[in-house]
C-alpha cells in the first residue's frame, strides 16, 4: 500500500492510494513539519550500521520515517526507547541495535548584530 504525507495550511494529512486515487486516512496538526508532499512508501529500511541525519516526518504503529536529504528512511518503532518529536531535526544511530536519536545542530541563515 502507498502512503504519503501531504502538509498544507497548517495540517498535516496521511493519504493511502486505493485504485488509484489518494483517499485521506487521518488528519492532524502539521506541528513543526515544513508544507510539502511527502512520499513515505518510497521509504528505504535504514541502514544500522549509517548515523541518519535529518527531519523526522512520521510515525505510526510500527515506523517512524526520517527525511535524510531528498529521500526517506524508515526506522522501526520498536528500537527506540524515546522517540523523537515529529518535525525535529535529529540525527539517530544504532548502538547495538537500539536506535540513540539526539537533536542535530541546525544551520541558522541570517545576519548577526555586528
């Protein structure tokens, strides 16, 4: 089954394609995420032997999926102890298969008072 994620006016959608058509399962506050479509099913099983850096987007009964770049890796539920808060820049590694996420340190553009 396809699922995605589309974030938009502050709310954020959990869409399943049936037949070919998107059909909206849940709906909820958007919170931290950034407006855009999400394309969760393309999500690959992440790597434990990688640190995975980037926004979680999701999470449900048995994943909690991170945007890493331009693509998404899916964590399984069950290796966290805490799991990190949905729009959160984390970075996560495994550390003898448990799943250790911590914040990342965000990049702040701007200028300064000088």
């Amino acid at each position: 089954m396809k699922q995605r994620l589309l974030v938009m006016n502050g709310q954020r959608l959990v869409q399943s394609e049936i037949e070919g058509q998107w059909a909206t399962d849940k709906v909820e506050k958007a919170g931290l995420v950034k407006p855009g479509i999400y394309n969760i099913h393309l999500a690959l099983q992440a790597d434990k032997a990688k640190v995975h850096v980037g926004v979680i987007v999701y999470q449900d009964r048995t994943h909690v999926y991170q945007q890493v770049g331009a693509s998404f890796v899916r964590h399984d539920l069950a290796d966290f102890g805490k799991v990190p808060e949905i729009g959160s820049n984390s970075s996560v590694k495994y550390v003898q298969g448990a799943a250790q996420p911590s914040l990342a340190a965000s990049i702040k553009l701007g200028r300064g008072i000088s």
